[in-house]
C-alpha cells in the first residue's frame, strides 16, 4: 500500500488516493466560486454545530439528571429518618403522659392517704389525752378512798376491840382525824349512793353523839364494818380495773400510733419518690415534645425541599425534552434543505458552472496515475487497482474526467457516511443503554446497600432487645424470689412476735394481779396488826419490789417486741411496696420491648424480601450490561478512534468534492463561453 494506507480500511485507502488524485487535478486550475456549493458547505456546518450543541445540551442534562436521583433518595432516606424519629418521639411523649397520669393519681392517693392518717393520730392523741385525764381523776379519788376506808376499818376494829361501843368509837382521837377524809367518801362518784348515805349517817351519828343526843339507830358493829369493808372492795376492784383499763387503752394508742407513724413515714416516702418521677416523666416529655416540634420542622422543610427539586427537575426536563424536539426539527430541516438542493440543482448547477474543456489546456495527468498504479502495485490492493484502471479510463474518456471522478468520490463518501451513521447509532445506542443500565446498577445496589443495612441494624436491635427482656425476667424472676422468701421469713417472725406477746402480756397481766392482791393485803395488815410479832410486812414488801421490776421489764419487753414487729412489718410493707412497682415496671418495659420486636421482625421480613426482589432486578442488569460490553466494547479499535479517522477521510473527500464542484481548471460557464464563442 502507498504512504497513508498501512493501516485502516480498504476504502479508506481508496479515499484518500481518490483524495489525493483530485487534489492532483485541482492543483493544475485556478479556483472560481460556486455558490451551490457554498451553500451545501454552509448547511453542513450549521447541522454540526446544531449536532454539537445537542451533545453537549445532552451532557449537561444527564448530569442535571444525576443530581436530581441523588438529591430525591438523599432526602427520601432523610424524610423517612425524620418520620422514624417523629414516631419515636411520639411514642416517647405518650407513654411519658400516661406514667404522669399515673404518677398523678398516685400522689393525689397518698396524699390523701397520709392526710387521714395524721388526722387519725391527731384525733386518736386527743381522745387519749381525755381518757388519761379521766383516769387520774377516777384514780386520785379511789386512792384517797381506799387509804380512807383501809384506816377507818382499822381504827374501828381497833376500837371495837376494846369493848367500846359505836358510839363510842365514832368519838375516838383516831376516828375524829379520819372524819373529814369520810366526808371525802360522800363526795366522791365511785360509790353508790346507798352506800354514801349509809356512810353519812354514821357521820350524822357521830355529831349527834357529841351533842350528847343519842342516835335514833345505833346499828350493829357488824353491819358498819361490812359495809366500810364492802366499799373498799368495790373501791381496789374498781381501782383495779380502772388500771387494767388505762394499760389497755395506753397500749391500743401506742400500738395505732406506732402503726399510723409507719404507715405516714412509708407513704411519704413513696410520696417523695412519686414526685421525683413525676418531676422526671415531666422533664422526659418536656424534652421529647422540644426535640418533636424540631423534628417535624426538619421534616416538612425536606418534604417542602423534596417537593420543590421534583418540580424543577421536572420543569428541567420538560424543557429538555423540547429543545430535543425543537433541534430535531432544525436538523430535519438542514437535511431536508439539503436534499432538496443536492436533487433539484444539480443539473442547473451543471449548465451554469460546468467545466470548460479547453483544447489549448495540456493537462498532465501521469502523476496521478502513477500514484493510484503504485499503490495498487505495491498494496496488492484489487479494489485500489481497479479504482485506478477506473481513474485511468475516465481520465482518457472523451467525456468530461472530473463527473467520473466526482462520481467515484461520491460513491466512497456515501459508502463512508452509511457506515459512519451506522456506527454512530451503535455508539448513541451502546452509550444509551451502558449509562441507563449502570445508573440502575448502582441505584440497585445502593438500594441493597441501604436494605442490608436496615436489617443488619434491626436485627442488631432486635438481639439487644432480646437480651434486656432476658436482663428484665431474670431480675422479675428474682425479685418474685426474694419477695417470697421475704415473705416467708415475715410470716415465722410474726408468729414469733404474736406467741412473745401473749406470753409478755399473759406474765405482765399475772405480775399486776400478783401485785394488787399484795399491796392490798399488806396496806390492810399495817392497820389491823400494829405491834405484832408474826407480822410478815417486810418479805411481802421485797417480794412486791422484786414482781415491780419483773413487772418494769415484762412491759418493757412487750413495748419493745410490739415496736420491732411494727417496724419489721413497715420495713417489709416498703420493699414489697417497691417491689410491686419495680414489677410494674419492668413488666411494662418487657410489653414494650416484645411489641417492638414484632415490628422491627415485620420489618426485617419486609426489607428482606424487597433486597431479594431488588437482587433479582440488579442480576438482570448485570448479565444484560455483560452482553453490551461483548457488544459495544470487545473490538480492536476505540470507536473514538475510528470516528476520528473517518471524519478526517470525510472531510478531505467533501473538501476534494468541493474543489471539483466550486473551483475551476478554468472554471466558466459552459454556456456563456459558447455563447460569446458563437
């Protein structure tokens, strides 16, 4: 092959000789215009640029594009982000409020609660108080009245002893010391009034005896004894009783006082602790109704965002789309102009600016020739050999050489542009469905991306929850444990506490006994056997110190037990309270936590099927984006490569072509030199 033609196609080859002999032929002739031509040229030029524009219009469209799905799924995954939150926050704000109604109604109860019991022990102390009063008085008039009774008995036992009468008795240096403290008798509330009236006629007869008038009744020395006797009786009876009934009634206010201090303690420290929670369910919610309105302002500003880039995307394309259609339009109208032109004016273009065979032109044609001859000599080229055995004929013919030379380059531009625009449409097409099919491949496989992370996170949350359920049963479990055991120990120490309490109140109540019947019988000796030598007075009197101090320790032993069961059972009332709410609790977080795991299980099961149902689409991308590059990317030479070279050889052949057509070898109108000929 001659220089030029090492490489390449045969009729590229053919090309640029055929070129080269044209540029031989043109060399010879001096150039004119030809206005047909120009206007080809010009509509030629003005359709590539319109082609340009179009690509690069096209270029920065389909980067508009880009930005328009990347800026759409940023703020789609953002937006859903936001609506995630805001339901988080929601649900946030709305179990905080139901534990503030909780909390609220708790407070309000152990308010109320510890309202009543202080009321309670304000008006228990107060009845107390009156009850104890009462009793000092009852008290102070029945000593007074059994150390009375205790001496006139004496005295008159004493007296009657000695053979004096009643009467006589009643005037006795004893009796007349004892005569004002019987008075006290008569004014006293514990007797009856028979028995007073009894007791002031033997003061009657005692005054009616010192005026030296003798009583109309004297009565028996028997009778006044018995009935001294009986209201002494009745007097350490009542005195008795009175004791026991004031014990008893100081020990039932101890014990509900005992009971409501504990209970107003323990409700005031649930009280104290159901304020702090309310204080901090508050602040929760406070907090999370903040973050929500910041939430749903972010939100609607992305959904606004979003709204407003799909309308100006969308507007964008629009546009788009009709600058296509309009430059589509224009193109067809430079192709169809040009058409028009090449079908309609070439025969006229023939008569006004044919060739001018001149007889005194020599023409030297052997370089030509030689050249086309050389290069199908050396190439071997058939079809080159043949051009110039073509070449050489036309050159020789009669007829005009450059219509057969213009025809052959005619043919070879045609056959290169047939082959240009049908490449060219495999480029648009390989270049089309590569770049749709890699965008759907990377949208594909960062939807598997996003899908895959979601389940990863999910599941991740998922197995957490899981193991603080576990956390929280196994603590239930043993929180159920411990109150059992706890319960059980309480149970055994407060049967314990019941058998001390009747033991010390059984032994408290037996020592009292013991001790009244020894003061009685002691106090009633010291009047009736002054000066006896069998008087026993003292060893009663150690034995009654000695039941005293087991008497002090007996209650002192009772009052601390009823104190230790008190304490114990509010102590144990405490933690079981706590317990309970501990409970509550942790059995509401369980509730929570297991309806979470169902959803996000759902979501799991949801996310992977649309990753298998988007693997399935980004295979099918796959394999057909594998048959485009054994289509469009497996040959020897880059299509830019040889688009470049033929639109080289291109240009040359329209530019040997033009040469032909608008300058001369003597370029004149055939006619008009006839004409001036003639």
């Amino acid at each position: 092959k001659p220089e030029g033609c090492a490489g390449g196609s045969s009729i590229a080859c053919e090309m640029r000789v055929t070129a080269t002999c044209v540029f031989s032929l043109a060399n010879a002739a001096q150039v004119t215009s030809n206005p047909i031509s120009k206007v080809l040229q010009l509509l030629g030029e003005l359709r590539g640029k319109v082609v340009a524009e179009g690509e690069a219009e096209q270029e920065s469209y389909e980067e508009f594009t880009k930005w328009c799905k990347d800026e759409s799924k940023q703020k789609a995954f953002e937006i859903a982000d936001g609506q995630e939150q805001v339901e988080s926050l929601s649900a946030t704000i709305e179990k905080a409020a139901a534990a503030i109604s909780d909390l609220d109604a708790k407070i309000e109860k152990l308010t109320k609660s510890v309202n009543q019991a202080e009321s309670d022990l304000s008006a228990a102390t107060d009845v107390r108080h009156n009850e104890h009063q009462d009793y000092l008085a009852v008290d102070k008039e029945l000593v007074e009245a059994i150390d009375t009774l205790g001496r006139a008995i004496g005295v008159l036992e004493k007296v009657l002893k000695k053979g004096s009468s009643l009467i006589q008795a009643m005037k006795s240096p004893e009796m007349q010391q004892l005569t004002s403290s019987l008075s006290v008798i008569i004014d006293a509330t514990v007797f009856e009034t028979k028995d007073k009236k009894r007791v002031a006629a033997l003061l009657q007869a005692k005054e009616d005896a010192q005026d030296g008038d003798e009583p109309e009744e004297e009565g028996s020395h028997g009778s006044i004894l018995d009935l001294l006797g009986d209201m002494l009786d009745k007097a350490e009876t009542q005195k008795a009783e009175a004791d026991k009934a004031e014990m008893t009634a100081r020990f039932e206010y101890e014990k509900l006082k005992q009971s409501l201090t504990g209970q107003i303690a323990f409700d005031n420290k649930q009280l104290d602790a159901a304020r702090k929670g309310l204080a901090t369910q508050q602040e929760v919610k406070a907090t999370a109704e903040g973050d929500l309105q910041g939430t749903q302002k972010e939100l609607a500003a992305d959904i606004k965002y979003d709204s407003e880039t799909h309308d100006e995307c969308e507007e964008k394309a629009e546009e788009w789309n009709t600058s296509m259609h309009e430059r589509a339009q224009e193109i067809e109208a430079l192709d169809t102009a040009t058409k028009i032109i090449k079908e309609k004016t070439g025969g006229a273009e023939s008569q006004a600016y044919g060739f001018l065979q001149m007889q005194t032109v020599r023409r030297d044609y052997s370089a030509v020739l030689a050249q086309i001859s050389a290069a199908g000599a050396s190439g071997k080229d058939k079809k080159l050999s043949a051009l110039a055995v073509r070449v050489k004929a036309a050159l020789a013919s009669s007829a005009d050489p450059f219509a057969k030379v213009k025809g052959l380059i005619a043919e070879m531009i045609e056959k290169l542009e047939k082959q240009a625009a049908e490449e060219a449409a495999q480029k648009e097409f390989c270049d089309t469905e590569t770049k749709k099919s890699t965008d759907k491949k990377e949208d594909k496989e960062s939807e598997i991306e996003d899908l895959s992370a979601k389940i990863d996170k999910a599941e991740s949350t998922i197995a957490k929850l899981k193991e603080e359920i576990a956390n929280l049963q196994a603590e239930l479990a043993n929180t159920a444990k411990t109150q059992k055991e706890m319960t059980d120990m309480r149970s055994k120490e407060h049967a314990t506490f019941e058998q001390a309490e009747k033991d010390y109140s059984d032994g408290l109540e037996g020592v009292q006994m013991a001790l009244q019947t020894l003061r009685d019988y002691y106090a009633q000796k010291s009047f009736i056997q002054e000066g006896a030598g069998n008087d026993h007075s003292s060893a009663g009197g150690s034995i009654i110190s000695i039941l005293e101090v087991a008497e002090s320790d007996f209650s002192k032993l009772l009052t601390e037990t009823r104190e230790e069961e008190a304490d114990a059972q509010s102590k144990f009332e405490e933690i079981t309270e706590a317990n309970k709410l501990e409970t509550t609790a942790k059995s509401g977080d369980i509730k929570y936590k297991t309806q979470e795991i169902g959803q996000l299980e759902k979501a799991v099961s949801e996310n992977k099927d649309s990753r298998e149902s988007v693997q399935e689409e980004l295979d099918a991308v796959l394999e057909y984006l594998s048959k485009l590059n054994d289509q469009c990317i497996a040959k020897p030479e880059p299509y830019e490569e040889r688009k470049r070279r033929r639109d080289e050889e291109i240009a040359g052949l329209k530019n040997a072509l033009q040469i032909l057509e608008g300058d001369a070898i003597g370029f004149l109108a055939v006619k008009q030199v006839h004409r001036h000929r003639a």
